[in-house]
C-alpha cells in the first residue's frame, strides 16, 4: 500500500490481527503480528496525530472486504441470488461459495474470513477508539477521527448483523484478562441500537464535503456517506421513517445535486471506467489500485490493494478471433465466477442498461467472434460492470489478476433514492420522483411507484452489484425466489457461524445449521 492514497497506506508497525473467536490475538495491550507475537507495544503508541492517523487507516483497510480476495463480499452474495450461479471451473472450485449458491452451505465450509475480517476492523476502531482520548493532537481532529471510526465500526457491525444476525458485541480491545473466550453473543436489537447510535453521535464532528485536492482525502468518511450508512441501518432495523428522513438529507432534490454534492452520473454506463473514480454518485467507495504489485504470497491478507471481482468475474479462456467488425469486448481471459442466469438476461430485455451490465459471449461465440471455455452453471452471459478489459491491466510487476484497480462504490445515489423511496411506503409525490430520477436518467418514462416497481428497478439497476441476495431476504422474497436452489425458510436467511470460530468459545450456532 502506499502513501499517496489516504485509505490504502500499508501499516507495517500495526499488523492488527483482530479478533477470532477460537484463538486470542491480544495480549496485555500489545498488538500482535501473526509471526512476531508481542513485538509491538501498543502503550507506546497512538502518541501523537501522525500515529493516530495510521491506526484510522488501519480501521479503514476493511472496507476492502467488499472486493478485494478471493473470499469478497460482491462475488460471494452474487452467487447466491437468482441472478447469477457461483461458476467457476468446476462444481469444487471454493466450497464456500459453492456451497452457499446451492444453499449446501454448513459451519464446517463456511469461510472464516467473513466473520474474522469484520472482527479485525471492529478491534482496530476499539483501539484506535480506547487510545485516542490520550494522544496528543488537536481536538478537532481527534473528534473526526473518533467519529470515522464509529461509523467504520458500525458498518462492518451491520455487514456482521445481515450475515450472522447472532454476534458479539465488542466496544473495548479484548484482553486475555477478559475472559475472552466467554463473550456472548448480543441481542441483535441490541447491537442494531448502539451502531445507530454512535452514527448520530458522529455524525456533527465529520466533515460536509472534501477537499477535492487533497488526496489524503480521498474516501474518507463524511456526513453525507454516514447518513446513507445510517439510513441503510435503519432501513435494515425495520424503522422506515428514521431511514427516510436519513436518505432525504443524503438525496436532496431528486435529479438535482444534494446539499453534500451528490447528483446521479449522467452516462450509467460511465459509472463501470476504471478511471472514473469518486463520481458525483459515489456515496461510499472503496480504493482499488494496483500499486502494491499484489502477488500470490499475500493475496487476500489485507496488504494487497487490486479489485479481485474483475479476475473472479472474467471468462475462462476467453479469447477474441481476428475477424472483421469484431465488436465483441477485448477481456482478459479469467476465472469465471458468477455467470448470470437465464432469468436475469430475460429481465433485462429492453433495458437501456443491458449492453454496460451484461456481456452475451453466447451471440459472440456463435458469430464466431470469440472463443472461451464455459465453466461450471455456463450461460454464456457474463457481468459487464465488472469485466476484467486489457486495456485495464497493470503496466508494474505482480500477477495481473491481482492488480486491476477498477473501484468499488459500496453505496452510490441510485441506491439511496430507491431506499429512500421504499422507506417511505412506495407511495407519495416524493417516492416517484425517487424513482422517476433512476428510471430518466437512462431515458425510461415514468411508472406509478409502488413496492414491485421499486424491486424491479433495483434488480435492473444495481445488477451484480452485491445487493440483490439482501434485498430478497429483507423483503421476504428468499424463499419464492430462491426455493429452487435449495433455501430453506427460518434456516438459509443468515449464515452458520464458521466452525472454528465456535470452538471453546460461548458463541451458540444460528437455528437449523
């Protein structure tokens, strides 16, 4: 990681493995490096604004659990929603997510990472949150930076909370004095009331806008992202009203630019360039970049910076003919994850959003324009967002597939008017406008708002984006739609808590698993 990038600078002095449930990795204060245990001294640490800002950017480095490693969030939650299949090379190629697709999914092949990694950046803000009140620096400062990590630590709470539903709550770095292996799990009401409740507590010391000019900016929490965070939050809670009054102040006038300069990107299609980083409809993004010349060894550690969908999503073998008038996409040959199901092309028939979301390898093959190896649950239709294009590739050294540096945005504007609108009942002047905005910008006309409406746009909308497998559970519509995979009500809207994270502990495991 490097330095010119505020959210992905390495922390070499602060290794913090974080917090698994079987195993401890604090010990009497001192921060642990997984292969030189006790060689860092937290107590001397977090001295002065310089340290402090390193341990923020630690707390920071976990956002790339959406789209960095293998074991990402987006690749993950694709594969289980009816809109895409796991793929791969074959039926075993990562029994994780495998397993989830086909709803097989158990405790024993459930990846660690993604209760382990959220614990990791949890312990980081409990440090960084523990530490701070001591270290020398202006005030100012050290309340935003207090309330960067409140935030931070609430969303990796809520990503634990909409997987788990059943997990600890954790505000203080966890010591062996503790009686660590002890801690319950938390109420989810509970949990669901403190994360709300230090975003609002946070949310006066966070800054209205960035400076544009300062790269050290670049990505960082504001009022404006940690009032969609809270929305979302509260949307999740099942309290409508206080999440459409947090998406309102976030949204502004539909259409128009909000009061923290957000405003719809005119071109959907320009939202997926790789160089067209922190639009006007950015919201909440995470930095990919491929100046840390990612290589196997640390692949997925945290340390490497490339956006790992773009290789996952790519398309095995893929290989584009010399004939004339080929216009079909020039794409690094990859791995093919997440081919999208034959339900999800029909959907999008008509739409204007269909060429920048799906690409047909299918019609291409049969034009004799490409040639490519179809991978396990083949359609021939590959997520167009994401494709892994040549043009793309890291000129430095390390793998390329590593070290594509397309970004992900986590929350983006079209997201938060079609929450906003659904928070607010589906019905109103202002739900429509909500919708009408999303539908315009791509040249669609108008049509009466209403709960379907909204589900079928965001469908469109935010296709293999990562939301489509939350929006079914939290509207009740898992088991109809994704009956036939294998879900099972009361059972398969949350996640088994990984095996070992179980072992000697007091964690109980969710109903059915």
């Amino acid at each position: 990681m490097k330095n010119k990038k505020f959210i992905y600078k390495s922390i070499s002095a602060l290794m913090l493995m974080g917090i698994s449930f079987g195993s401890v990795s604090c010990d009497n204060g001192n921060l642990e490096d997984v292969e030189n245990k006790g060689a860092f001294d937290a107590s001397n640490y977090f001295k002065d604004e310089q340290q402090a800002f390193t341990g923020l950017v630690a707390t920071y480095d976990m956002l790339r659990k959406y789209s960095g490693g293998f074991e990402n969030m987006v690749t993950f939650f694709n594969g289980a929603s009816d809109d895409f299949y796991s793929g791969g090379g074959n039926s075993s190629d990562g029994a994780g997510i495998q397993g989830f697709s086909n709803y097989t999914i158990n405790p024993i092949i459930m990846p660690a990472s993604y209760w382990k990694d959220y614990y990791k950046g949890i312990a980081s803000a409990n440090l960084l949150l523990e530490r701070i009140p001591n270290t020398s620096m202006n005030d100012q400062t050290r309340k935003r930076f207090i309330g960067e990590a409140k935030v931070l630590r609430s969303l990796y709470y809520f990503e634990l909370l909409r997987m788990f539903k059943n997990i600890p709550l954790i505000l203080k770095p966890v010591l062996v004095s503790d009686d660590f292996l002890n801690i319950p799990q938390a109420k989810p009401e509970d949990v669901y009331a403190q994360i709300e409740a230090d975003i609002l507590s946070a949310l006066n010391d966070l800054p209205v806008n960035l400076d544009p000019n300062n790269k050290n900016e670049v990505g960082r929490i504001t009022q404006g992202s940690a009032r969609a965070i809270l929305g979302k939050i509260y949307l999740y809670d099942k309290k409508n009203a206080e999440a459409a009054e947090q998406f309102q102040m976030v949204n502004g006038t539909p259409g128009s630019t909000s009061q923290y300069g957000y405003k719809l990107v005119g071109n959907f299609s320009d939202l997926w360039k790789v160089d067209n980083k922190f639009t006007t409809e950015s919201v909440l993004e995470v930095m990919h970049t491929n100046g840390s010349r990612a290589d196997w060894g640390f692949w997925g550690t945290g340390q490497d910076e490339g956006n790992s969908i773009n290789v996952m999503l790519g398309i095995i073998s893929y290989k584009r003919n010399n004939v004339a008038n080929n216009d079909a996409p020039d794409i690094y040959a990859s791995w093919g994850f997440n081919p999208i199901t034959d339900d999800l092309f029909n959907f999008m028939q008509g739409d204007p959003r269909l060429e920048a979301t799906i690409i047909n390898a299918k019609k291409y093959k049969a034009e004799g324009k490409i040639d490519y190896s179809p991978g396990f649950r083949d359609t021939g239709y590959f997520l167009s967002k994401f494709a892994p294009r040549n043009a793309d590739k890291s000129p430095l050294t390390g793998p390329t597939e590593l070290n594509f540096r397309q970004n992900y945005i986590v929350i983006r504007l079209a997201d938060t008017y079609l929450m906003e609108a659904e928070a607010l009942g589906a019905s109103g002047a202002r739900a429509q406008a909500l919708l009408d905005a999303v539908r315009a910008r791509v040249g669609l006309a108008s049509v009466p708002v209403t709960l379907q409406t909204i589900k079928d746009e965001r469908r469109r909308e935010l296709a293999g984006e990562g939301h489509r497998w939350f929006d079914l559970v939290r509207w009740g519509d898992a088991p109809a739609k994704l009956g036939g995979r294998g879900f099972v009500t009361s059972k398969n809207e949350i996640l088994p808590i990984p095996f070992n994270e179980m072992i000697g502990t007091a964690l109980k495991q969710n109903p059915n698993y």
